[in-house]
C-alpha cells in the first residue's frame, strides 16, 4: 500500500484528536473527513502503524495504538469458539 505524507499525518491527527473524545460515531466521521470506508481507513491506519515514520511523527500515539492493536489481536486469539462476540 503506497502511503504519502499527507495520508501518515491526516490519519495521525485524526486518530489524536478521537483519542481525547470519543463524542460521536467515528465511523461517520471518517467518511466526512476521508470520503473513505472506515475499511479502507482501518487498512491505511495499519499500514501507517508498522511504518518508521509514523513512529517519528508521534513516538507516543502511534506507540499505544500498536498497543491497542497488540491486545485485540491477542484477544481474537485467545478467543474461545462459539464464546460469542465480545
């Protein structure tokens, strides 16, 4: 996936600015602010997560979301079969 600048600090930001306030649906307002699925906002931000750069933009954010997304990965792992969706 072919990532410019502009997409590594458009995603960061928002990412920052939901962290802080959870006000509203965020899958709405990806689409308001990207015109893109919140699929395809999912995808850019995990690419986003594993590139050097994005780690030099924001050290502290993109450290907890590779966090976040450690822990759910582990929990889809560890998730029991026909435990029902958590």
């Amino acid at each position: 996936m072919a990532l410019d600048a502009t997409d590594l600090e458009r995603v960061l930001e928002f990412e920052r600015r939901w962290w802080g306030s959870a006000t509203g649906r965020k899958e709405a307002r990806i689409r308001r602010e990207f015109d893109w699925s919140p699929a395809r906002y999912y995808q850019v931000l995990n690419a986003l997560l594993d590139e050097e750069a994005a780690l030099r933009y924001d050290p502290v954010l993109v450290g907890r979301l590779r966090e976040v997304r450690t822990a759910r990965a582990e929990l889809r792992r560890t998730r029991r079969p026909g435990a029902g969706a958590a």
